[in-house]
C-alpha cells in the first residue's frame, strides 16, 4: 500500500530537467548514498517537497532567493509550511536522486518522458511506498 502519491506539473519540471542536461557539471547525490553522476532531479523533503536540478552552476530562483538557493518545484499541496512525513523507513528530511538519463524497463529514458509529457501538460507522479518509490507519467493532474 502506499503512503503517498506526489504531484508534479511537468510544465515547471521541465525547465529544471533541462538545465541538469546542458550543466556542464553535476552535483553528486548528498550525504552517503551512490546515485546518479550525470543529469539528474533531487527529490527533497524538508521544508515541503520538492524537486530541483543537480546541475552546476545552480538554476537561480525564477524571483527573490537568497544567494546561492536553487529553483524548486514543489510537489502539488506539498509547499513550504506543510509537513508530509514518510514513515520511519524513508526518514524525517532525505534527499533522494532520480536519473535523467538511464533506461527505465522499457528503454525510455526520464527525460524523454518528461519531455513528452510536459509537451501535453502532463505531470509526473512519485507514488512513495514505506521502502521505495515509483516514477509514473499522467496526462491529467490530482483530483485533489
């Protein structure tokens, strides 16, 4: 059973899936665990949840920021002040790393989804279980 699916519209996603794939360099995944070398999405839960490119330089905020902050998307009803825990497995606050360019089983790539998609409107869905999580496409968004 699943804790959670998170929403998020493909349309602000893609621009942070293109500046991972033209950065000239690319943030390794935080803290221990191996991930992605090349382009990749950071999924992070901390002030609300969200998604931004590994790639270096960092994408500026679209407005404001502070020096130095990231441009974000954050998942659909999942903002700063809103507080999503996943179980004790996947942790309080974590950071997890989404390849952009490894086959998924069928031989697609992420980022030929996320391009596909975002050209419809589409949206891209995290469905997090207390062990893993699983990346999924939609051409229509939440119902909530």
């Amino acid at each position: 059973m699943s804790l959670v699916d998170l929403w998020f519209r493909l349309a602000d996603v893609a621009p942070l899936a293109e500046h991972a794939m033209t950065a000239p360099e690319h943030a390794p995944t935080p803290f221990a665990a191996p991930g992605p070398t090349g382009p990749a999405l950071f999924w992070v839960k901390d002030r609300g949840v969200y998604v931004l490119s590994n790639g270096k330089p960092r994408q500026p905020p679209e407005s404001g920021g502070a020096p130095g902050q990231a441009r974000v998307v954050y998942a659909h009803g999942h903002e700063p002040g809103t507080h999503w825990y996943g179980g004790t497995l996947l942790g309080d606050d974590f950071v997890e790393a989404l390849s952009l360019t490894e086959p998924t089983l069928d031989g697609t790539t992420i980022i030929a989804l996320i391009r596909d998609y975002a050209a419809r409107d589409g949206w891209m869905v995290f469905t997090v279980f207390a062990d893993r999580f699983e990346t999924s496409f939609s051409d229509t968004g939440p119902t909530t």
